[in-house]
C-alpha cells in the first residue's frame, strides 16, 4: 500500500490516554446532534419567533452549508497551525453561538448564530480524526476509531429524539432553547479540558494557508452545497466546475514549484484514501436522505408527535449501537468486507421497511433494527481504513477532504431522495413515497458494496 510522504508532525507530547479521546468525541457527538435536533424544533420556532418558511428554512441549511464549504480549509488550518488550538477554538465559537441561538430575541439572529454554529463545526471535527489518526496505534488506535464511529452514529441516530425529550420537558421553561442552551455547560467543559488532556499536532514545515485554493475551493463547494440545501435546480451545480477545476489544477502546479497546497494531490497517492472518500460520499447519500423520508412519513404520513416518531429511532440505534461496538475486532478480521456486509444489511433493512410501509407501526421495527446494524459496520470502522495511508503531517486536511465529501453526499442524498418522496406523493401516498425512496435507496446501497471492491484487501 502506498504512503503520503510529508513533512514530520512535531509533537508537544502524544501521550494521550482516553480523556483526550473523551474531549475529542465530546466536540464530535454536539456537532453533529446540532445538524439533526433542529428538525424536530421547527414548529416550535415558527411560532415563538413568527418565522417565514424561507427563514425556518435557512435555520436549517445555513448550518450544513457552512459546516461543508469549511470543512477543507479548517483541516488545513489544523495542520499549519496546531490541531488542539483549532479544535479548541472551532469548540468555543460553536459554544458561544449555540449560546446566540439559544437566546436568539429573533430568526435573523438565530439563522446567523446557526450559520457561525457550521463554521465552527468545520473547523473542530478535522481535528478530531487527525489527532486521533496520529497519536494512537495498534490496538488503541481500533478502539479510538471505534469509539468515533459510535459517537457520529449516536449523535446522527438519536438527535431527533434527544431534541423530542428536551422540548418536552421544557426545562425552565426554555422550550425549544434548551437544544442549543445544553451545548453551552458542555462545550466550555470540554475546551477547557482541552489544553490539560489533549496533545498538541503542528506540521514541522512553516508553511501559510494557501488563499487563492481557499478561496477556489470555497465557491466550488458553495455552488454545489447550496442549490441542494435551498432547493434550487439541480443544473445549479454545474456553477462548481470551473472553480473546482482551476482548483485541482492550481494544487498540481502549487505543489510541482514546492509551495504548500491547501490539498497536497500526493494524499490521492494512497488508493485506500481516494476509493475510501469515494465509498464515504456514496454511503452517505444513504444516511441523512433516509432520516429525512423516514422523519416525512413518521410524522406527516403516520400522525406521529416528534417524541413518538424519535423513540422509533431507538431499535435503530440499538442496532447501530451493537455492531459499531464489534465492528473493530471484525474488522481486524474481514478487513474492507465489513464495510460489504454493512453495506449489503443497510440495503437489507431498507428492503424490509419499504415492504413494511403499508402496515401497522410495529412492522418498522425489524427493518429498523437491520438497517441500524448495517451502518454501524460501515460508519465505525471508514474513517480508520480511510485514513491508514495519509501521512501524519497532513491528516488534518484529508480529515477535511474525507468529512466535506460526506456532507456532499448528505447534501446530494436529501436532494435526490427528497425529489423521488415528493414526486410520489399524493393524498394518503405517504407509505407508497416511502417505500419507493427506499427502494432507490436499496440500489444505492449494493452500488457501495461494489465500490468497496476497489479498496486494497489491506488498509491499515
């Protein structure tokens, strides 16, 4: 398997023991709750804040959007600049807007403190598989990968809930505040936890952020991102292809003359990387297009209250929560072909639940819990088979490169299932748009098990 060569990481200390991790994943699981709770308190919003559609909208996306367009350059901003301060410091900006939002007196300030909440989110989570990428190995480093894996899962599968049990125990009277309010104890906890228990990275080279592929990567991303977050044509996107082309080509030029491009082309060196960014985006059309058509039906389609609709997120979770905990020592044996086998019990759950659509509440449960298993076998062990051919130096920025692809793929995912819901839908269609979605979906998910393939048969 091939390498990235780069320059050395330099270490103030790389012995981290799991309250490092803890801090690290603390960071991960708000980040990520954020993108998935604000669903379920929207109605609240629109009548506390007499927000338009348009607003409530953008309460929504102008999270994701921000949090994709950053993500490349806030893993870059960790290599040259040290991994713990960005982390620490995206993990502040995200506590004090969550802070703003929590206290928004309108939407304007609440669409604009979500906006700052994605930023910020961009900048902390590249930091998170880059450290945990470089300062733990062997065994540990399975265990840390793990344990990552578990925390994105929980924070994607439970948020609906979560948010359903904060809204409703409307803790001093705070409502729907309190989503965003309950960031503010935790975060400062973990910042300041930060400097005492998690090492510091630097890049050794003295390199600058590179601004001309920053600012060219930014609006190639943006043109992607945004038509599929604010519903515009899909031909919108094609608005990406100069500036991610004179991008890709200023990078082979920046790197030829030996200057420090913001994406070095040599990550793309080893072929467990660029298949796994690949096998990442594709997965993820699956993950966040399948929360949003199931939340549609659970809610609109079945009558179901938030709360009600979130505890069927439970056998989902439950299922997710047991193979993403076994997945490092299958892993350690199957190697990529656990990634097959979620893959493949993913589209199995989906089968199920597309034939279950017309019947009794209860009939979901099964597939419910398949589908769970099968993410928990792809989404624990990715990260660690991605990464095991970047170099230190650079893990940061292709922790960038790997988490902007996924929030492609969920931006693409919602944008082409939510078209297939909404085009069948009709009166009293709920089950048949449902199960029509998971069908594409299903044929999403055997096109990742063959994706797979590609990835050398030894990835770490």
């Amino acid at each position: 398997m091939s390498t990235v060569a780069a320059p050395a990481i330099t270490p103030a200390r790389t012995d981290a023991g799991w309250g490092a991790l803890l801090v690290l994943l603390t960071g991960t699981f708000v980040t990520l709750l954020d993108f998935f709770i604000v669903n379920v308190a929207i109605p609240s919003i629109q009548v506390d804040l007499r927000a338009g559609p348009s607003a409530l909208q953008w309460v929504v996306a102008g999270y994701g959007l921000a949090q994709a367009v950053g993500l490349i350059t806030g893993g870059r901003l960790g290599d040259l600049y040290g991994r713990r301060r960005m982390y620490a410091l995206g993990l502040g900006l995200f506590t004090l807007a969550s802070a703003a939002c929590g206290l928004a007196p309108n939407v304007g300030v609440l669409v604009a403190g979500r906006v700052v909440q994605g930023a910020a989110a961009a900048l902390l989570m590249p930091q998170v598989l880059a450290i945990i990428n470089t300062v733990y190995t062997g065994s540990r480093r399975a265990r840390a990968f793990s344990a990552y894996g578990i925390a994105v899962g929980l924070g994607a599968v439970f948020g609906q809930l979560i948010g359903g049990l904060l809204i409703r125990a409307d803790v001093a009277g705070l409502g729907w505040r309190s989503i965003f309010l309950i960031n503010v104890p935790i975060g400062a906890a973990a910042v300041a936890a930060s400097r005492r228990l998690v090492p510091e990275l630097r890049s050794a080279a003295g390199a600058r952020l590179d601004l001309v592929g920053t600012v060219l990567v930014t609006l190639g991303l943006t043109a992607i991102v945004y038509p599929l977050v604010a519903s515009k044509p899909a031909g919108w996107c094609l608005a990406a292809v100069p500036p991610l082309a004179v991008f890709a080509l200023y990078q082979r030029r920046l790197a030829a003359r030996g200057g420090a491009p913001l994406v070095d082309p040599h990550l793309f060196a080893a072929r467990s990387y660029t298949v796994g960014v690949l096998v990442s985006l594709a997965f993820q059309l699956t993950m966040a297009s399948f929360f949003l058509v199931l939340a549609l039906y659970l809610q609109d389609g079945r009558g179901l209250s938030a709360l009600a609709s979130g505890l069927l997120f439970v056998p989902l979770g439950g299922g997710y929560l047991i193979t993403s905990t076994l997945s490092g020592r299958i892993a350690a044996r199957l190697g990529r072909q656990t990634l097959t086998v979620g893959a493949l019990t993913v589209a199995a759950g989906y089968g199920m639940l597309a034939l279950a659509a017309h019947g009794p509440i209860g009939w979901l449960v099964p597939g419910l819990t398949v589908a769970g298993a099968g993410m928990g076998f792809v989404v624990a062990p990715l990260p660690s088979i991605v990464m095991a051919g970047v170099a230190p130096a650079h893990a940061a920025a292709a922790s960038g490169v790997l988490s902007a692809a996924q929030q492609a793929g969920n931006a693409v995912g919602v944008a082409l299932i939510g078209s297939v819901f909404y085009r069948a839908l009709g009166p009293g269609h709920f089950p048949h748009a449902f199960a029509l979605s998971l069908d594409v979906l299903v044929a999403v998910g055997i096109a990742v098990a063959v994706l797979i393939q590609l990835l050398p048969g030894r990835t770490a």
